[in-house]
C-alpha cells in the first residue's frame, strides 16, 4: 500500500543519504529482506551478517534483526555507526543466559573450554573461548573433541544435544532455549509426514531432540534454504521460523514449503514459527533508527574492555570458518 511505499522510498533515500547498509536476517518479514536486497545490503544467516558488516565500506550498518547481532556487527566494527530498528529486539536465549551465573558455571568448571552460540550478550561472549553460530558450530566442537577438550556449551541445549550426539564429544550444557524453535512439536510433525508422505524434512537444530530425530536435514538457516534448493522432493516441511520461506522459495521457485507444525493435531499456530523480536524490524522502525536526533533507542554500544575480550572468540570463529 501506499504508506508502506512511501517508508520504502524514504528508508532508500535515507540510507544513501546516511551512507548507511541495511543488513537483515532471514527471519526478518520478507519486506524486509526485500529492501535489503534492493538497497545493496545483505540477508543471510547471523554467520554472514557478522561478515557482511564487517567488510562492508559504509559507515553506518543498520542491523535488522534481534540485539545480538547489532553487537556482533559493533565488536566486529568499532568505527561504524551500529543502529537497530528497536534494541528491545532480544533473544530468549540471550535472556535466559545473564552473565553472572554462567560465569559462575564457567568458573566451576575451570578444565572446560567454554564454548558460547552467538545468540549470547556482549558479556558472556566475552567470557567464552569460542563464539559459534550454528551454521559452524558442528565442525568448532568437532575440532576442539579431537584435541581432547572437555566444553562447557551455552546457552541453547537443543542445538548443543544434538551436536554432542553428532560428535560424542563431552559437553556441560547451559539450559536455554529459543521460544520459537522449542515450539515445535514431533507427534504432529508425524501425522503431517503421513498427509506428505514424500516431503522431505528440514530441521533448525535449536528444535527438541524428537523433532531433530525426525529431520531429513537439520541445519542452520542458510543451510537449510541450500538444502531445499539441492535435495530432489518436490516438498519440504520446515520447522524454523517462517520468516525463511522467502529466501526458500526465492532459490527454490517451483518446490512447495509447508510450515512445521507447532501446536498439536498438525494444526499451525500463527503467533508461533515466527520470533517475535524478529518482527519487531518494521518499516517504520527502520526508517525511525535513521532519522533519529536521539539515537539511544537505536544505536549500539559495547564497553570498549567487554569489546576487546569479546572480539577474541568470535575472531577464533570467523578465522576457523574462512
Ligand atoms: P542462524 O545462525 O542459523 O541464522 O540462526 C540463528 C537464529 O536463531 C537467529 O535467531
Ligand atoms: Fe532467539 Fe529464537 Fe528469536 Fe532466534 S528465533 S532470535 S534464537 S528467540
């Protein structure tokens, strides 16, 4: 409509205007990704957002996406301008991981190489000797179990069970768990297999264990959008946010999605498969970040002493993933 014309025509002006990049997770609402497509920015998983920001020559980067990510982007990028359409864009993992009692468990547990998932505060990145996303965490525990290292991992269990299954190595877990991806439900997931008997399944790996059990891939958002261009079912049944059918059907035109189910009796529900922080990125919050006066309610910013100790384990990563 209209007025969702006119904030897209003025959030373009303004970012030339701001020397400014809009990059945008993939579970932003498909206008979102769209614009950042348009504008020359970037929609990708949190792995490639942290890269893209990095690399990229502007000087403001607006963050669409949840509170994690802008601080990535900020250690990552000291000298740029980081804004967000709203910092109330939180995690539940992030939430549910405040630094103190992880430092505590971290401290009990002096002999373990600590091991954090990036959807983590500036703090308790600071604390880990590794930052993972989970489109790499596999081959990071993978590398560190053959050098023998016992691991704490923090905060999302699901994701952190299952990577101890794929590598058998020995992991204390943090018990996070992300609001959106808990919801999925393996009975109901079943019963939808048997109405789409050659569907194939597509996991997020921060989903329960019976969910994952039932996957025919499970992995990150943007290895999941590959594996539905390259697997040959005509079908796909995904248990991730909704927010990924865009770039999914955008590589893959002619397959049909179905969203997993998140309630029972096969039956979606609409407030679930969809962050509820990640929907907070509308248009108009964009376009607020960047005409502020008063950015606090949009830009980021990390104690330079946090920054600098956060910035080791998430270099280890970004060097290991190279
Ligand atoms: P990816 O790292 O797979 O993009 O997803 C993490 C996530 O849940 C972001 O909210
Ligand atoms: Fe966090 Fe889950 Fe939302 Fe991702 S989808 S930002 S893990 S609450």
């Amino acid at each position: 409509d209209l007025e969702k014309a006119n904030y897209k025509a003025r959030i373009k002006q303004l970012l030339v205007e701001r020397d400014a990049v809009l990059v945008a997770h993939y579970y932003t609402d498909p206008e979102i990704q769209a614009l950042a497509e348009e504008t020359g920015g970037c929609v990708s998983d949190s792995l490639e957002m942290a890269r893209f920001g990095r690399d990229h020559p502007a000087k403001t980067l607006i963050v669409a996406g949840v509170k994690f990510m802008g601080e990535t982007s900020k250690i990552l990028s000291p000298e740029k301008t980081v804004l967000m359409p709203t910092l109330d864009a939180t995690c539940s993992l992030d939430i549910g991981c405040p630094i103190d009692t992880f430092s505590k468990f971290c401290d009990a547990h002096p002999d373990h190489t600590v091991v954090v998932y990036a959807n983590t505060s500036a703090a308790v990145k600071a604390r880990a000797d590794w930052v993972v996303t989970s489109s790499i965490a596999l081959e990071i525990v993978e590398h560190l179990d053959s050098q023998g290292k016992k691991i704490i991992w923090g905060p999302d269990r699901h994701l952190g069970s299952y990577i101890a299954k794929q590598t058998g190595a020995e992991m204390l877990m943090w018990q996070g768990d992300c609001i959106v991806h808990d919801e999925f439900k393996a009975k109901a997931l079943r019963e939808l297999k048997i109405k789409h008997p050659d569907a194939a399944i597509l996991v997020h790996p921060e989903s329960p264990a019976s969910v994952v059990e039932l996957a025919d891939a499970v992995g990150s958002t943007s290895q999941l959008i590959k594996a539905a261009q390259t697997m040959i079912n005509d079908t796909f049944i995904v248990a991730t946010d909704r927010g990924i059918f865009y770039k999914m059907q955008q590589g893959a035109p002619d397959k049909i999605l179905i969203e997993a189910p998140t309630g029972g009796n096969g039956a979606t529900c609409r407030s679930c498969a969809h962050c509820p922080w990640m929907a907070m990125n509308g248009l108009q919050a964009i376009e607020a970040s960047l005409t502020a006066t008063d950015t606090s309610p949009h830009e980021i910013f990390v104690d330079d002493d946090l920054r600098e100790a956060a910035l080791v384990p998430l270099d280890r990563m970004l060097n290991f993933a190279q």
